[in-house]
C-alpha cells in the first residue's frame, strides 16, 4: 500500500511556488512603474538622477550660453530620437535627444570640453556615453519621468564673459602719470636749456633772447 501523503505536506510546496509567482509578478510591475526624477541644477552646471529616491547618476552638463535660455520648470518627456541633427544650427548632431519642451532637449554633445560650463544654445547637453544612459532609463519608465530644471548661469561664468567685451580696466595704482612741464624762471630765460633741462644748440635759441646775435651765429 502506498504511503499516504498529508494534505499539509503537499499543500505548503504549492502555496509557496504560487507567492513566488505573485513576487516576481509584482516585482517586475514595480521595476515597470519606477518612478524616475531627472534634475538638472543650471547655477552647478550638473545633471542628477534618482529612481524610486535613490541617487544612480550624477553627470556634468552644459545649459544655455549667454545669448540664449534654458527654459526651467517641471516637465515629462514628449519624444524621444536615438539620432537627431539640428535644423536650426547647421545640422548639429544630436544623439539620444529626450525633448520636454517643444524644441528644448537632454542630449548627448561632441563638445565635451565644454561640459561643466553653458555652452549650448538652451538645450541641455551630455557626454555621449552618458546621454546613452540617460536615454535607455527614460525610454523603459516613459510614463513615469519627470524632468526638473532649475537655477540660473553661474554669476562668476556670467562676469567673465561680459568682462572680455569691455576694455581692460587698469588699477589706479599701476596709473603712469606724466610729468608736469617744469616752468621757466625769469633768470633762466637766457640760458641754453630749455624747460627738461636738456642743453640746446646756440643755433636752435629763438632769436628774441639774443636780439643782437649769439656767439657762433652768422
């Protein structure tokens, strides 16, 4: 005869397959909702961004030079371009664009020397690899991006670029100033010097001093 199983003893293995179906199940619903914050601080020049509150990146970026603007705000992403050029300044490629207001985009930039500083045109630039990142997170949680932009140019970036198109301003003490012109005494009007001190020739003495010719003029 058959050993007789209990019920509890085929019950459990079942009852803790199936919570391990419903784990998994709502596991990946929750990896599928994460709720993804991208902030970008325009006063740090930086790019941050947490899942679910969790920090998992941080990047240098480049937002608007002066000239141009960097719109803030709270957005959510409205398209997305693995490859993108821009039509209105020459066709400059954009890789892995995330646009959040009409034209305004995150996307990665060749000008990598200029990251950490504005630079752009009012899009927010990335190192490429990073932009890769960024796109690939985003396109997965669509639905469940927020874009914040914030703060202003850096004030000391700002100076510096309105300082190369003003004139050099020179400090009052590195100021030459000229001599004033020593005057002639009436004693000295006849001598063969004139106001520096500086020995002339009989032959160059105006006339007036020596009305009836000078020693050595013919």
């Amino acid at each position: 005869m058959p050993p007789q199983i209990a019920f509890g003893e085929l019950a459990m293995p079942r009852l803790a397959v199936a919570f391990a179906v419903i784990a998994v199940l709502f596991g990946g619903l929750a990896s599928a909702q994460a709720a993804v914050v991208v902030t970008v601080d325009k006063s740090a020049q930086e790019l941050s961004v947490t899942v679910d509150g969790a920090p998992r990146y941080h990047w240098r970026v480049s937002t608007a030079r002066m000239g141009y603007h960097t719109p803030n705000g709270t957005y959510k992403p409205q398209r997305l371009a693995r490859k993108w050029f821009s039509r209105k300044y020459d066709w400059s490629p954009m890789p892995y664009s995330i646009f959040f207001d009409e034209g305004y985009a995150i996307h990665g930039s060749y000008e990598i020397s200029h990251l950490g500083r504005p630079a752009s045109h009012g899009c927010i630039r990335l190192h490429p690899d990073n932009a890769a990142l960024l796109f690939a997170l985003v396109e997965e949680h669509m639905d469940n991006t927020t874009i914040v932009v914030t703060g202003e140019r850096p004030e000391k970036v700002h100076a510096r670029e309105e300082d190369k198109d003003e004139p050099r301003r020179v400090h009052r003490s590195q100021r030459v100033r000229e001599p004033a012109p020593r005057q002639i005494s009436p004693g000295e009007a006849g001598s063969w010097h004139s106001s520096y001190g500086e020995r002339q020739n009989p032959r160059d003495v105006p006339p007036f001093l020596f009305p009836f010719g000078a020693s050595g003029d013919r």
